[in-house]
C-alpha cells in the first residue's frame, strides 16, 4: 500500500474536522436525557440529509457542465458538508428566535 502523501493526510484530517463539526452542528441537546438526545440528533440530521443530498447533486452537476469532468467524492463530501453547516447556521437561528423571542 502506497504511503499517504502530506497534502492527502492533511486533506483526510480537514474532512473528520468538517464531519466533526457538522455532528457537534446538529447536535440536539437535552440535559440530563441522553436517549432523547440521540433520538432528536438523529431525526435532524436524517430530515435534513434528502434536502441536502439534493443540493449536492444540483452543485455537482454545475461543476461537472463547467469542468467538463464529475468532481472527486472528497470533494463532494466536502460541498455535503458545508451545505449542512450553512442549513445548521439557518436552523439554529430560526430556532433561536422561535423559542426565545
């Protein structure tokens, strides 16, 4: 097996940074109540993951009409990820306004 190069190692550990934020993003937290914690988590990310599936692809296609060549899965993951991020951001502030007016 061929050694990662430095530019791909730093590549990799950026990406389990970005997953990592967007898990910590879309992280519904309740105190002291750990199954209702993960139960809520995980039916956000799951409500958000079509809407943001579909984002990807319209990205991809645009990239792929301009470049003329389909976008590499890292950087897919990548526009996935930072689509998410973006949703988040937005879901956190209508939520913020919506339970604290």
């Amino acid at each position: 097996m061929p050694e990662p190069t430095p530019s791909r190692t730093r590549e990799i550990i950026s990406l389990a940074l970005l997953v990592l934020i967007y898990i910590l993003c879309s992280l519904r937290y309740f105190p002291a109540q750990a199954l209702k914690t993960i139960i809520a988590s995980g039916s956000h990310i799951l409500t958000f993951a079509p809407f943001l599936l579909g984002g990807t692809i319209i990205v991809a296609a645009v990239f792929r009409a301009f470049a003329g060549i389909p976008p590499p899965k890292m950087l897919l993951a990548r526009i996935y990820l930072t689509l998410g991020l973006i949703a988040e951001l937005f879901a956190g502030i209508y939520n913020y306004l919506k339970y604290n007016p």
